[in-house]
C-alpha cells in the first residue's frame, strides 16, 4: 500500500510538472500537449542542447497516439518507465 501511495504521489508530482511544462498560446490558453518546438525550449532551458532529429524521435517513442506531440498521459507514462528502469548505481538484491 505504501507503495501505491508513493506512486500517486508521483502521477500528481508528474501531472503537476506536465502542466508547468506545456505553455499556453496567446489567448491563455493551454493545449493540453507539447510540441517538439515546447519541448526544445524545455530543454534548452536546461542546458541541454540536442539537434532537431534527436527531439523529433524523443517525441516519437513518447508519442503514443501518433498526433507528433505529448499528451499528459503519454509524458506521465514515459516518466514513470524511465524511473523504473534500474539504477546500475543502486544495490542489487541477490534472492535465489
């Protein structure tokens, strides 16, 4: 149960973030989804600078639907499967 709970912390923490993350147009008003364009600039913010192909295929295996963008669900998804994976760095447990 603790662990469930930790996840829906997480999903809130993500969902959270997502909307932080997708900017809004003129009128105020937020899509909903974010464009490779949104996601350079998220990523240039942070120091990262990747060329046009590299975040064009970061949205393609992110985008699960097929619409060339991230919805909250798929950036949600995409998260947790990248917290999932193993740390190399974390203790392996060694049950036979």
């Amino acid at each position: 149960m603790k662990e469930r709970m930790h996840e829906l912390t997480t999903t809130n923490e993500l969902s959270d973030a997502f909307k932080i993350l997708d900017k809004c147009n003129n009128g105020g008003v937020c899509d909903g989804s974010i464009d490779s364009s949104e996601f350079r600039t998220i990523l240039k913010s942070l120091g990262q600078n990747f060329s046009d192909q590299e975040i064009d295929e970061m949205i393609k295996m992110a985008d699960k639907d097929g619409d060339g963008s991230i919805d909250e669900k798929e950036f949600i998804i995409v998260m947790n499967a990248g917290s999932s994976k193993g740390d190399s760095s974390a203790p392996q447990s060694n049950s036979t």
